[in-house]
C-alpha cells in the first residue's frame, strides 16, 4: 500500500488522496513553481491510524525512505546538529478547513541543532531561538495538549522584562531563557522533557495533525458545511523556508484577483520578517501587496508572474501563500480562492471574456445559493451595531420598522406608510395580513420550517424565528431583551441570514440583481459587472435547462412579479389564502349551514370572489399553466381558537349579552376540534364530505377562464385535487368535476385538465392506478416528507432536529432539501409508475423543495417537467435547472 507521496508524485486531482493542499503543492512542483520539497502522507493513511489507533503497516519505512531522499535532495539532514534540515507537519483535507487542524513548524530543532540553525542563518542566534521557542510553543500545544497560555503568558512576561510590547525586541539571550521556560512549560505538563530526537518530533507530528481530524472544533465544522467525517486528513511534511530571516524576508498571502468583487488586479498582504502564523495571528500589522514591488522588486515580478500562470492553469481565481527567505520566493499553498457570491459571477463572466473557460463551465461555477444571497437587501455593517439577539434566519434579508405586536396593527400602520416589524412569540394563519404588511417579522418561538419561518420565506420577506431570548408580551406590545423594553412603534432592524435582531435602524442597500430581474435595471445598459455577468450567466441556464420552472402564487402580484422573474405557469394556487380576512365570515357561514340551503347561500356568496380571483390570476399569466388546487386545510383553521372563543362567551353569558350565535361557533369547534388535524379532514377528504365545496371552486375557475378567454386572452387552468391516497378518491372528485367543467365551457374553447397532488405516501406507491384519473402529478413534497418521515412539519424543526442534526441522522432538514433516499425514492417510483400507466403525465413539485438547488437537481434526475416555487426562488431553480443540465 502506497502511503506517502513525493510533490513530484501526486497531481491536483488526487484530493482525495492528498488533501487539497497536497494534490496542489503536487501541482505546483510539477509545474516547475519554486515549491519547498516535501511529501504528503495520505488520506488513506489517517484513515487507517483514526480506525485502529496505530500507524498502518508501512507507513513507518516509507516515511523513512521518502525522509531520506528528501535530505539527499535538501543535502542536510533532519536536524542534524551542524546543518539541520527542518521541516513542516501541515494538515491538508480534502476540503479546506481553515484553522481547524494542526500545523507544527519547525520540526527537527533541538538543543544541539539550534546552534546549527543558527551557524547557517549567519551566525543569526536571535532567528535560531525564536525558532526553536516556536518549536515547543507549537509542539507544546498541538502534539502534548499543554494550555497555550502558559506559553503567551511567559512570552508577555518576557516582553515585559524587556519594557517592550513587540516581539522584535527580545533578542538571542532574551530567546534562549524563553526557551528554557518554556521547556518547564512543557515537563510540567507531560511529565516528560521536551523531545530531542527530530524523528520523533516528526512522529509525534504527523500522528498530532491525524487526530486532529476529530479535534471537536473539526466536527463541529464539518457538520456546518456538510463536509462528511469520514475523508481523513493528508499530511504534509514540507522542508521549512523562513520568513522571519530579516528584512530582505518575509511572508504574505495573494489573490489573483480581488475575491470581495471579483475585479480583476493585484490583492494581497505581505509582513517582512515574518512567520506565517504571524500574519494570521494579526501580531503586527501587514502592508499591501502592491509594497513588495518597493520592498523587493525581483521577487515582486516573479510572484506576479506565477500568479499569472496559476490563473491561466487552473483557469480560476487562485489565492496563494508565498515566503521569501533572503531574497528568495517560495511558493507554500494555492488553491481555487473562496470568494464572495458576487466575485463568483463577475469571475466566471470575466473568464468567459478571457476565453479560459465557456458558459457551461461558468454555470458551473456559480450556484443557486450564491444567487440567493445576491437577492436579499443588507444591512451596511460599516455602522457598528451590536445585536441584542439571535435566533433562527428563517428568510433571509434585511428588515427595519416599527415593532407591532399585532396583525390588525401591523396593517393599520403600513396602511399610514410605516415600515413594521411584526413581532409574535409565533404565527399562524390568522397573521397572514399582517405579514404582508410587514417589511419583516420576528419570533421567539419555533424553527426553520415553523409557520412564520416557511409563510415568510414563500413571500420573500425577511424572518427571524426562534429568538428565544425575547420575552414577547403581547398583550402589553412590548417585548424585554437583556434588561432592554421594546414598546410598539420602537424601531428594531432583523437580519433573516444571520438571524440577528438590533435596536434602532441599521441603514440597508437594495439589491440590483433583484433591479434587473424586476426589469428596472436593462443589463445592456448598466455598467454595473455583476448584473451584466448575472444577466449572461441567468441566459446560459435558461437555453441550458430541461426542467421548467414555476411559481407558487396566490395572488395576481405575485403571479405577475414571478413571472417578470422567469416563471412559466402557476405550479400551485393555494386556494385557501383567498378565504381569509373578510372572506373569514363566509367559510363560517358556510361551516355552520344546518340547512342545503344556508350551505348553498354561503357557497353562493363565495362563487364570484372566487372566479375574480381567479380572473386576475389567469390575466396575469396570460396563457401559462396555472395550476389551482382545490381548498386543502382542515376547515376549523377558519374558525376562532377554542379557548378564546369559550372565553368570550362566557364573558357574554356573564353580562347577560345574547350569545346565541357564539354558541354555536363555539359547538362547531367543538364538533371539528382534531388531535392530529393534519392527518384528519383535509384535502380531497374535504371534498368528499362537505357537499358543493369543491363544485363551487371548479365553477369558479372554469367560469374565470371562460370569462379571460372572451375577453380576448387565454387561459389554461390544471385542476388539482390534494392529499389524494387512492384513486377512488380521485375518481369521485374528477366525475363531478368534469360534469360542471364541460357545463361551464361550452364551446369556449377551453381546456382543463384535471391533476392531482402526490403527497400521501400511499399515493406515491399506487401511482399507476392514479394516473388513470389524473392528466397530471405535481409532488407536494412538503407533506409527503411530513408523511413519509412521520415529522409534524410544523412542530419538529424547533423541537428536535438540533438534535438530529448534532447526531449526523441527516445533514439539512428533511424539509429544506429533499431526502432523496427515503422521499426521493418515492418521488421516483410514482414518476416512473405514472408515466408507465400514462405516457405523457405531466410531473411537477410544488413543494417548498422545488426552490432548494440540491433538490432542483434531483428532480431534473428523476424527470420531472417542471418544479414550483415561490416567486423569489424562481431565478435560483432556474439557475440550478440550467447547471443540472449541463
Ligand atoms: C406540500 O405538501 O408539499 C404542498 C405543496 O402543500 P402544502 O404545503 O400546502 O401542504
Ligand atoms: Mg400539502
């Protein structure tokens, strides 16, 4: 088993094997770039140590083999007492895990090497000893666990005794007492001197930097950026260059180009005399890299040089760390620089211009996430604000207003022209107007996937939920945090990325990609890089992608904005948000009917609201699919909340009021009251017992398309039925809606088609005999996740999935980006038995998932025709469609 790799060895698509920082140091040195030699210990071989807890057979003689050529090459050995060789023990993962693993310099010093050290830096004892002091300060702590302050702290006492704050200022005999402190340090805490044999500094490392692959804070990150725990880390042992020789040396860090924007130019910071953990530890303060051409013009123009090369060979922006070591430059790390999102579309659009790279790669290069990012207004944190609070960012943005702490108040004072935050300890449907009203809102209870966090995100309106540390009165409109009391009309600022919550108005910048995808801002015209690039990129995926996209709409607004962002048909028209607010009173009437009569009446009185919905919406589409589903919640959500209304009544009875009519609302919630509504009188169920209702809908949007088509426009309205389980169910929905469909159309001229929701498990596994009754399938895949996982979708998030999460059970909730194992694989099988039973089935998801760009690409896998989301997400599933297509 090959355990250990020469630079000269391994090449930049071997990160599996060399870790990122392996495979391009291997690159490099190929290259012919001034790379210090080493070798790099794979990934396989931490695997091996992290199951067993012993270096893997082998691994020992080839370190020994490649040690040695290593000082053939270098003509030294490892610390050899006269002329030693010193080396470098560097982590290097797969993927980048900035400062989470371990890096020991310096290897190979000892009592007697110092002196050698020295002898060949010129006689330099003060470089000598801070060296070494470097040595058992970073081996102390990496390799032995002993704490890093006692270390610090006998550096600031050294200083100290120096009566200065700069570590220029000790010199060789204030280094060497330094070093023998710290090898008290050290015997203090391992019981052992510190270890004079370079080989075995050199174990000691490497085994130090694969058991930092578990170090807690590497767990915790990875799980964060759903790195998996199983890679391993490669190691890097690398022959040391020295920074921190004098003046004429120094070290810095390079982008190719400027990773904040994307423009294109020379980024960087350089130190003289210096170390690299110096630089990032922020000890002194660095210059620009534009200074190293005063500095040292030789080595300025060789860098740039490389710089160059690197961009043009790996055909991306590139960061770099570099040392020069007495006039002389070495190349120690590239990689692909991580960027902003907006750097990554200026960069993909510039490379495209370069000619390095074409428009699939530059779909490739960007992502849905990064475009979502782009969307949101921010905050300008050149203001320094402090957070009172955080909780969940439920729906990203940037939202300042007026603390209210009601719906009915929230409307009220946007109606006067203020911007409100709407603050609840949580939300349910009854806030739905005071959410539109709002620029935001804020909880303190409940999760991503909570009723605020999911209504919010559909509207595109900034949300943080969860912030548990409000103490929310609402009754006395005012919330408390950390001793502070926000009144109504206080002015709070909410960031829905970061889920912070501040006091007072943080100024925010509109977004100019949302400009252009509103249409006021012509990409031609503007000189503005990002959206020229985003307009190329957004263009590239639409004659790229095979998926279509749709939106969720309910209203003609956000209908006629989805489709100014791209969107080619309504994928799903949730009927019930047209029965709130005033409308409220008709769903009542229509509950409490004792009579066919009071039943008909009320159904009546809805019939035309509805059909003028639906005449907005279809003029708004103006010939695209929209796809209405029939009312699908439990009908008691339309009533007031049992307590309250017992309440009330009692109060009533109290004063002697006439409560004849609360009794009866209040014997109605009592008759509907469910333990599991979700799993109760809902969807098609509705239909199936609650004689008209359906029929008034269909009436409703046959009648709507009629009308639009006589008036001169087209209509093309897909009639769905939800939480379908059986075909039966279907069946007896479909004969009576077809019976008023070709009542209504007559001759017209219009087509409907009748479809039904997949979001029953059982549907999913029966979906050959559905499809005999539905000219189309459209997932819901938020219930069928719900159903399929057994998951209360609106209580879990907030109640356990911290948990699952911390457990690796999965790595994103269920909800937020589709399982494609469990759900997805019913996704599946109803795709593939609808479309056997039915060639031709028109598949969609209207699920929030089909917003999510790593659900967009399952989709596009499985086959779909299209997927549905809200308005704001239009553009990130058409981007991702596109980068899934090619
Ligand atoms: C679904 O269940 O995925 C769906 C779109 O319906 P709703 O979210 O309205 O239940
Ligand atoms: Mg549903």
């Amino acid at each position: 088993h090959k355990y250990v790799y020469d630079f000269a060895e391994g090449n930049k698509d071997l990160k599996d094997l060399l870790g990122g920082k392996g495979a391009n140091l291997a690159e490099m040195t190929n290259l012919g770039l001034p790379v210090p030699p080493g070798f790099t210990i794979t990934t396989e071989a931490c695997k091996a140590y992290l199951a067993t807890g012993e270096e893997p057979a082998g691994l020992a003689d080839q370190i020994e083999a490649h040690l040695e050529s290593l000082e053939r090459e270098m003509g030294r050995r490892l610390g050899d007492p006269d002329d030693p060789l010193l080396v470098s023990v560097r982590s290097g993962a797969k993927f980048s895990m900035p400062g989470m693993m371990e890096t020991v310099l310096n290897v190979g010093l000892n009592d007697r090497s110092v002196i050698g050290l020295s002898a060949q830096a010129g006689g330099n004892d003060r470089f000598a000893w801070d060296s070494y002091r470097r040595l058992i300060q970073m081996f102390g702590k990496t390799v032995c666990d002993v704490p890093g302050e006692e270390f610090e702290q006998a550096l600031d006492e050294a200083k100290r005794a120096k009566g200065t704050t700069s570590d220029l200022d000790l010199d060789a005999d204030d280094l060497r007492a330094l070093v023998d402190a710290y090898k008290k340090i050290f015997a203090k805490h391992t019981g052992r001197e510190f270890p004079q044999d370079p080989r075995e500094q050199l174990d000691l490392a490497i085994r130090a930097v694969f058991e930092s692959w578990n170090a807690e804070r590497a767990v915790v990150y990875r799980r964060q950026e759903r790195i998996p725990a199983d890679l391993g880390t490669a190691v890097n042992v690398v022959t040391m260059v020295f920074g921190n020789l004098g003046p004429d040396s120094g070290t810095g860090v390079a982008f190719t180009r400027d990773p904040a924007s994307g423009a294109q130019g020379i980024y960087g910071d350089y130190l003289a005399n210096a170390q690299g953990e110096d630089v990032v530890a922020g000890i002194r303060n660095t210059v620009p890299l534009q200074e190293l051409e005063r500095i040292d013009k030789k080595s300025y123009d060789e860098l740039l040089g490389y710089m160059a090369r690197l961009e043009e060979h790996y055909k991306d922006l590139c960061d770099i760390e570099f040392t020069i070591e007495r006039g002389k430059l070495w190349m120690l790390q590239t990689r692909v620089g991580k960027r902003t999102a907006a750097a990554a579309f200026v960069i993909a659009g510039q490379l495209v211009d370069e000619g390095l790279i074409d428009l699939d790669e530059a779909l490739h290069r960007v992502n849905g996430a990064q475009l979502a990012q782009l969307m949101f207004p921010r905050f300008r944190l050149d203001h320094d604000f402090e957070p009172v609070a955080k909780g969940v960012g439920a729906s990203p943005g940037a939202a300042s207003g007026k603390a209210v702490f009601s719906s009915d108040r929230a409307v009220e004072m946007a109606a006067q022209g203020e911007s409100v935050i709407l603050v609840r300890r949580e939300t349910n449907p009854d806030d739905l107007n005071g959410m539109i009203a709002a620029k935001g809102i804020l909880t303190s209870r409940g999760g991503k996937t909570s009723h605020a966090a999911v209504v919010a995100r559909g509207m595109g309106k900034t949300c943080v939920s969860g912030a548990d540390e409000l103490d929310v009165d609402i009754p006395q409109r005012r919330f408390t945090v950390g001793g502070r009391t926000v009144n109504e009309g206080d002015v709070i600022s909410i960031d829905g990325t970061t889920g912070k919550v501040y006091l007072g108005e943080v100024p925010v910048t509109p977004s100019e990609v949302v400009q252009y995808f509103e249409g006021t801002l012509d990409p031609e015209q503007t000189d503005d890089p990002l959206v020229r690039a985003v307009h190329r990129i957004m263009t590239h995926a639409d004659q790229r992608r095979r998926l279509a996209v749709r939106t969720n709409a309910d209203t003609a607004d956000d209908a006629a904005r989805a489709r100014r962002f791209g969107a080619e048909g309504i994928g799903l028209c949730r009927t019930e948000h047209m029965f709130l607010g005033d409308r409220r009173e008709l769903v009542e009437r229509l509950i409490l009917a004792r009579t066919d009569d009071e039943r008909e009446a009320a159904l009546a009185a809805l019939l035309p609201l509805q059909r003028a919905d639906f005449v907005d919406i279809f003029r708004a589409m103006d010939g695209m699919p929209v796809t209405v589903r029939l009312i699908d919640p439990p009908l008691h959500e339309f009533l007031p909340p049992l307590e309250q209304l017992a309440v009330n009544v009692a109060v009533a009875q109290e004063r002697g009021e006439d409560v004849a009519k609360e009794e009866a609302l209040l014997a109605a919630v009592r008759r509907m009251h469910e333990e599991n509504p979700m799993l109760g009188l809902r969807g098609v169920r509705l239909g199936l017992v609650i004689p008209g209702l359906f029929a008034m809908q269909v009436r409703a949007i046959a009648e709507a398309a009629v009308a639009v088509v006589r008036e001169g426009g087209s209509a093309c309205p897909e009639i769905m039925v939800p939480l379908v389980g059986a075909v039966q169910e279907l069946e007896t929905v479909r004969a009576e809606a077809e019976k008023i469909i070709s009542e209504v159309v007559g001759d017209s001229g219009v087509e409907v088609l009748i479809g039904t929701m997949i979001e029953v498990p059982r549907a999913a596994l029966t979906a050959g005999q559905i499809a005999e009754a539905a000219e189309f399938f459209s997932f819901g895949t938020n219930d069928l996740t719900q159903m399929g996982w057994g998951f209360s979708r609106d209580d879990v998030e907030a109640a356990f999935f911290w948990r699952y999460l911390e457990l690796g059970i999965f790595g994103i909730s269920p909800f937020e980006s589709i399982d494609a194992e469990g759900i997805g694989r019913l996704v599946r099988i109803a795709a593939e038995e609808g479309r056997a039973a039915r060639p031709g089935l028109k598949l969609g998801v209207c699920g929030e998932h089909g917003g999510d760009p790593d659900s967009v690409h399952f989709f596009h896998s499985v086959g779909l025709d299209y997927v549905s989301c809200s308005p704001f997400r239009v553009p990130v599933a058409r981007l991702e469609a596109g980068r899934a297509a090619v």
